[in-house]
C-alpha cells in the first residue's frame, strides 16, 4: 500500500516553517518495503562517505537550521527513470545502511508528485534529481551537495545556475533546470548552482565517478580562485 502526504516532512515531523533545508516539499505516495538485496549500495556508499569526510554532505547544528544536508541517486538501470536515493534526514551518518535508501518510482515535476518505495522516504532533492534523469537520458547518477566554495564563485568558474528567487524542491526549480537543459549549457557543463538554496551544488554524469570528478574538479578550481593573489 502507498501512503500519501502532502505534508512537509522533517525527520517524520510535520514542519510549520516555509522555507527550511531538508523539507521534503512535493507531494508523495510511499509504499514502506524493505531495500531489495540485489540493489548494491556499495558504490554510492562510498562517494557518499567521501563527501560526509570533506564535509559537503552531513549535518552540524550550526548550519541550515541543524537539518541533514546533501544527497546521491543512481539510475536503477539504462533506459529507466527509477532510480536509488539516499534517504531523507540521513545527513547525521557517517555510512549509510540499507534502511537509509529508497527507491523513487515515478515523478512528474509538471503535478509535483513522487512515488517512491523503500525503508526510507527520498530526500528533499529527489523532484530535481528526477528531472535531470529524464531530461538526460545518458546521466547514470547525481550528486546534491552544498559546498560554499563552489556556491560563492558561481560565476567567477561559469558555472551554469538557477536564480536566486527559485526554491529548492519546487516545481519551479525542475522548471528552472529544464530551461538549463534547454539552453545548452548542462550539455556542455553538467554541473550547477542553486542560487536559491544556499550553498546548494548539483553535478550529474554517466556514472558516479565521472559526477564526482566534475564536482571535486570545480571544488579544485574554487579553492584556487580564493588563494589567488587576486582573490577578493
């Protein structure tokens, strides 16, 4: 049985703020089932635990109102939109079980739905991470992280980016990203800024490792810019 909701969700809370990190914001229909054994969650696991160490994925209480922050999904497989993601809230954890996972269905950006199963209901980001999915059918994997080196020199590295004034998770966020994909500029560059969602970075590829080298590349390039002589 899927379970609807329409709530905004924080660690299974409803949450009366508008605007907050980590709030799943669509509306979803769950079905709670445990994580299929032949899912490998090996790989994931281990960009992910890469990520928590360097501290662009994780949760610390003195950022984002304390709430769990960044996630990974990959492409159950070619030629499907159902894909794996880490699960909601999950940012705390230094490694990731099979109950942290699940599995997103189907989605539709245009209504604002998931269907989703799985031990775990999907992060906050799983609408974006559908769309790119969709709108790329070569992209295997994706990666949301937020890392504030990369965010405050958007520009300065060329990255392409979704304006200030649209929210993370919303309808028009995958509007946003449709029209990145439209222009071009993610089929050159796939990799942008949310300036909207602070801090907010998303990179996608072929596979886990080709998202992850673009991202750790970009993050290269930051650090560079802010030891630069010039810098500032």
């Amino acid at each position: 049985m899927y379970l609807k909701t329409e709530r905004k969700i924080n660690n299974g809370k409803e949450n009366n703020l508008s605007e907050r990190e980590g709030v799943i914001k669509y509306r979803l229909e769950h079905k709670q089932n445990p994580l299929s054994p032949a899912i490998d969650i090996g790989p994931i696991n281990g960009w992910r635990s890469l990520f928590f160490r360097l501290g662009i994925i994780g949760q610390k209480p003195e950022k984002y109102h304390g709430l769990g922050y960044g996630n990974l999904s990959q492409r159950l497989a070619p030629g499907q939109n159902s894909f794996l993601i880490s699960g909601t809230q999950t940012g705390h954890l230094a490694y990731l079980a099979p109950e942290h996972f699940a599995i997103v269905e189907t989605a539709s950006a245009k209504h604002n739905t998931i269907r989703s199963s799985g031990p775990s209901r999907p992060s906050s980001e799983a609408l974006t991470h559908a769309g790119i999915y969709e709108l790329a059918p070569s992209a295997q994997a994706v990666i949301h992280v937020h890392c504030p080196e990369i965010w405050r020199h958007t520009r300065p590295l060329g990255l392409p980016y979704t304006a200030a004034d649209i929210a993370y998770g919303s309808i028009e966020m995958a509007e946003a990203v449709e029209r990145l994909f439209s222009s071009g500029q993610l089929g050159r560059f796939p990799i942008f800024s949310m300036l909207g969602h602070e801090d907010g970075i998303v990179a996608f590829g072929d596979s886990l490792a080709n998202a992850a080298q673009i991202l750790l590349a970009q993050l290269a390039h930051a650090l560079a810019i802010e030891q630069s002589p010039n810098a500032g």
